[in-house]
C-alpha cells in the first residue's frame, strides 16, 4: 500500500495555484455556500483518478496510448493537440503564480521568477532520470509543508463547525447565480484535470507486482 501511494501523492494537483485561486474567490465571495461543489468534484476526481490507475495496472497502457490504440489517427492527434494545450495552460498558471510568490516574498523580479520556475522543472526531470522515487519523495515533502501551513491557517481563521458542515449541503442558488456559478466551474476545473489523469495511469506502471490476474487484483 505505501508503495502505491508514491503515485497517488504524485497526481495531487490539487494544491496548486488554480485551486487557491478558486477556493479562494469563493471564500472570499460566498463564504462556505461551494463546499458542496469541492466535496463533488473531489469525489469526481477520485473516480478518474481511479479508473486512470486501473488502465495502467490491468492493461499496462497509459491514458495517451489508450487513446491511440482505440482512435483514428486524425482523431489521435488532435486529442494529443488539445491535451498540449490543457498542459500549457495549465503550467502558465503554475509559472506565473510562482513568479508572483517569489516576487511578493522576496522582491524578485518577475522575469527571474520565471526563470528560477524553469530551472525548477529541469530539476525535476533530472531527478526523474534517476528514478521516480525521488520525485515522489520531493513531491511528498512538499504536500507536507503546504499540508501544515493550510492546517495553521485553519486553525487561526477559526471556522464555524455548524456553518462548513452547512457548505457541503447541495444549494440551487449555485446555479441561478452567475458569478457563483462561474466560481464553481473554476473549481471543477482546477480539480477534474486531464493531465494528472495521463500522469497517473502512466506512474503506477513504474511499480513492481506481479504481472498476473492476482497479482493485477492485488494491486488494484
């Protein structure tokens, strides 16, 4: 189980600057009225999640070759257009928030920001050459620390229990309101990503069990 859980910790994108983001803006705006609407989609999340972990365990093929072998080539290809695009905006979120970071925490210019960022994902695909345990390790220690500074943040914004148990119950005003609804898309969004469902059915493949019925059952 811990060694499953390497990948499972990988594909966490949801501490990312899209969701603080998100979450943030409806804090900020609706109080707890969309913990509905992060309760469901991360439940949604788990389900691909999981399903993206079975192909790769019981078919030994990752999302991007699944989709080969079962399409077109035209029809391929542009899948793989489409998902390079998702990735790019995806990661101009994440590079613009961390140069923005760098520059409210220690005054460095955006551009270096940038280039720092850079630098970092060139760290990482070295150390994923020397194997994906040492990513999993760096991504781990870092769910830690932004792990412990979100629970710090809690405790000192002291939420109302009676009120956030109130947010997960399911509100029509979600829908009828424009700006609360344009909010909770952005939720869905930043949670459902298509990448990290790539990433993942391609990880778990990394993993050492028995290529065989029990042993794929096993694993699942």
């Amino acid at each position: 189980m811990l060694a499953f859980a390497g990948p499972g910790y990988l594909v966490v994108g949801y501490m990312d600057p899209g969701n603080w983001a998100t979450d943030l803006a409806g804090g900020s705006a609706f109080g707890y009225s969309l913990l509905s609407v992060i309760l469901r989609s991360n439940l949604m999340a788990i389900l691909l999640q999981s399903l993206g972990a079975k192909l790769g365990i019981v078919a030994g093929r990752d999302l991007a070759h699944a989709g080969r072998d079962h399409y077109s080539a035209r029809v391929s290809f542009v899948l793989w257009v489409l998902c390079e695009i998702a990735i790019c905006a995806f990661g101009l979120a994440k590079v613009i928030g961390s140069a923005a970071a760098l520059n409210l925490l220690f005054g460095l210019p955006l551009v270096w920001g940038v280039c720092l960022t850079a630098l970092d994902v060139l760290v990482v695909l070295y150390l994923q050459n020397k194997g994906f345990r040492y990513i999993e390790a760096l991504v781990i220690g870092l769910i830690g620390l932004i792990g412990g500074r979100c629970s710090l943040g809690i405790l000192f914004s002291q939420p109302e229990p009676r009120a956030v148990l109130a947010g997960f119950v399911p509100r029509f005003e979600v829908v009828r309101n424009p700006e609360m609804l344009y909010v909770a898309i952005g939720i869905l969004g930043a949670r459902v990503t298509p990448h990290n469902l790539y990433l993942h059915s391609s990880s778990v493949q990394t993993l050492a069990f028995a290529r065989t019925a029990a042993g794929r059952r096993e694993a699942i």
